[in-house]
C-alpha cells in the first residue's frame, strides 16, 4: 500500500511526516499499512499540543474525537503511575509516542531487510508492529517492564496478525537469548546506556536511545554504532526528544522541602548578569540546558512558571544538598541565592558560558562514547570527552 492509497486523516498524517522528513520513504509501506488505532485502548490521553495539556478521550463516548487523535502527531498517555489506577493520575508511565517521534527514530534506526532487531519498551506494540512489518515478525523482540502492559500489546499484536514476541522484563538487561541483534532501539528516555546492550549488539552495529542526564526530563536520540571489538559503542546525537524514563533510571529527587529552608536562610546572595533569554532560549527543547547538563553532573532543574514579571529557575544537587535559585526580573538584573558546598549556580555559569564560547552548539554537535566501564559525552568529536 502507498500513501496515495491513504484518504483522510491518515494521508494528511503522512504527508506531514514526509514533510518534516521524519518518514523516511523506506518506511512508507509500513506506515500505510500498520495504523495506530488498533493498538491504543478505548480510553485513553492525548496530549493536546496546542492547548498544552492531556485530555480524556473515551472511543465509546466520543468515537470522532478517538479516531482523530489516533491519526494526529500527537503523543498518547495509556498508563499513569505504573498502573496503580485506572483514570488520569500524576505521572505518565506508558503511551504510544507521537508519530514524528516514531518515524524519526526508525529513520535513524537504518534497518535492512534481514536485521533482527530488540525494542525496549513495548507500550501499545505499534512500533514493534511497524518494524515487524518492516522486517518479518520473527525478527524482532521487544520487551516491556509492566505485566499488563505486556499483555495488552501481545493482544493487539496477535490480533493485528504481527504476532511479535513481547518479553516482560527489565529491559536494562537487554535479551540475551535472541543475541546477537543488528539494531537496539529503546522508547524510553535513558541516563545510562546499559551493558547489556552493548553485548548484544554485533559490531557494526546500531543502538538507537532517547538519552539525557538527571538535569531534565529532555532527552536527545543517541545514535551509536558498536565498534568492531564490540568493546564500545559511539555517535552523534540526532535531535531533542521527551520520553517517559525507564522504571529503573527515573531521578530521584527528594522535593524542594528537603533542600530549601522557608526563608532561604543560611543562602549566599548575589546578582548575575545573566538574562532569563540566555538559559531557556529554544522554548521546550533548550540546547543551551541540554548542555549544561552534560557538564553539570547530579543536578536536577525546574523552572518555574513567570509571576508578575519574575521567573524563579531552581537547582538541586542530587549528591547532597546544595540548592540554588535564581530570579529572573523583567527588565533588571537577576538575584541569585546560593546554598551547600557545591556552588550550583557557579557551576550553571561556567557550563553555560563554555557552551556560548563553543558557537552554541545545537544538539546535533553533541556525542555519547559507552563502553562497559562507563559513558562519557563530547562536542564535535570523541576526542575530548567528559564522563556524564
Ligand atoms: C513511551 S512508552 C513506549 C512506546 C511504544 N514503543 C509504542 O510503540 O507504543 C515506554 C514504555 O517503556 C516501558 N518501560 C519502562 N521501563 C522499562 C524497562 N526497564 N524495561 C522495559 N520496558 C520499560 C514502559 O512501561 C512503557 O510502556
């Protein structure tokens, strides 16, 4: 089936997707031919891009607004919190990501007829249905943490006709016993590229990851080609993503309470020359955050939304307890407090003019080297690295 075949909302998706060029033409029959509707549950969160916000949508209730959706570039929340309940709750744990996403990362995936291929993170099963109509269902494995999750996937997958086999387990350990793989690609956001992954993948070839640090919930799409001893693994970054973390690699974070005293006592204080356009330019995906993250280890940062005309951006160690802030005005200079041995803002400050001195490299400019030992993260070139 080719686009053209296509009508309605399906077609318009497509169209878009080549425009953007996440869809690469490889992957048209694929995308003709495996809709994301039959993997998504009667209920289920969209989220509005837009509006910026998720709603509920029930196909029983509202079939048109169901089936709009399932045909938008849109991400599509299925579980929150870890399936602990049945309606919207606080943290997103499970969705069928937005489609540019999709495509975009079995773009950079590079799949050749006869790969085998490991999915982590099966979620809905679409993904692992796209490639298993890529490439055969015998050839690939995904695997999902959650039980129920699992399940509903290999449900929709049998149904479906592209009857993939879904592991339930932790991902993190890859699947040893289908070994050597000649693409790993996971669909959730990582910290730590794991070993196992590296195992298990034959030289020549390719890891493809939602990757970040503690930093931020912004991850970027590690592409890595394992070395030919298998020893390591390496690549540019392809582009900013958000994806819901892996079970085991989530931050820790211990809340603002732990850290910040009612009064900010004991907190150095002092102004910067720092304006609030300088940090958070780039709107959701900031470059400039990205790399101070890299550079910036064990911190955590939120940003805070504006209040008459001032914007508190905050950071947190997550290897003790220094914190800082700083208050960006409208039209004055910003105050900064301080507190603990680690001097966080200090450290935001010198990343962040090491980015602007380096041209401000966008994400693409940026690298990860994963060995068994550990992963170090680059500008340009492997050459001068910094473990992260
Ligand atoms: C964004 S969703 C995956 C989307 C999916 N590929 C699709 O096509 O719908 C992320 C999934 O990763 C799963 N996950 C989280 N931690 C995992 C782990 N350690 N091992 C395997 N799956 C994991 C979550 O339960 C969730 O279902």
């Amino acid at each position: 089936m080719t686009l053209t075949e296509l009508e309605g909302e399906r077609s318009t998706l497509g169209r878009l997707l080549l425009s953007r060029k996440d869809l690469s033409s490889d992957w048209v029959p694929s995308f003709a031919a495996v809709p994301r509707a039959p993997f998504l549950p009667d209920v289920m969160w969209p989220y509005d891009m837009d509006a910026g916000t998720t709603v509920a949508v029930d196909r029983h209730e509202d079939p048109d607004t169901w089936h709009r959706y399932a045909n938008a570039n849109a991400p599509i929340v299925t579980q929150w919190d870890d399936g602990t309940t049945d309606g919207q709750g606080t943290v997103s744990t499970s969705s069928a990501s937005m489609p540019s996403v999709v495509f975009g990362m079995l773009r950079d995936l590079d799949v050749q007829a006869g790969h085998r291929v490991l999915e982590i993170g099966t979620g809905t099963g679409w993904n692992a249905a796209l490639l298993a109509h890529r490439l055969g269902k015998s050839r690939v494995v995904s695997i999902e943490v959650d039980p129920q999750v699992a399940d509903q996937a290999r449900a929709s997958l049998e149904a479906f006709g592209l009857p993939v086999r879904v592991v339930t387990g932790d991902g993190a350990l890859g699947y040893a016993k289908g070994a050597p793989y000649d693409r790993i690609i996971a669909t959730a956001g990582l910290r730590q590229i794991p070993a196992a992954w590296l195992e298990q993948t034959r030289p020549g070839g390719v890891i493809v990851a939602p990757w970040g640090t503690h930093f931020s919930h912004q991850d970027a799409v590690a592409r890595l080609v394992v070395s030919e001893d298998g020893a390591s693994a390496a690549g540019h970054f392809t582009g900013p993503v958000q994806f819901m973390k892996l079970r085991s690699q989530r931050t820790a974070f211990d809340g603002h309470a732990a850290y910040v005293p009612e009064r900010l006592e004991g907190a150095e204080r002092f102004t910067t020359h720092v304006q609030e356009d300088a940090l958070l330019r780039g709107g959701r995906f900031s470059a400039a955050l990205f790399a101070i993250g890299l550079r910036v280890r064990d911190c955590w940062h939120q940003v805070a939304p504006k209040q008459d005309g001032a914007r508190p951006v905050w950071f947190y160690s997550l290897s003790d307890r220094s914190w800082a802030c700083v208050m960006f005005r409208d039209g004055a200079k910003a105050d900064v407090w301080q507190a603990g041995p680690r001097g966080l803002w200090t450290d935001v400050l010198d990343a962040l003019a090491w980015w602007e001195f380096e041209g401000e490299p966008g994400y693409e400019r940026f690298g990860l080297t994963v060995t068994a030992k550990g992963q170090h993260a680059w500008l340009d070139r492997p050459r001068s690295s910094w473990p992260v």
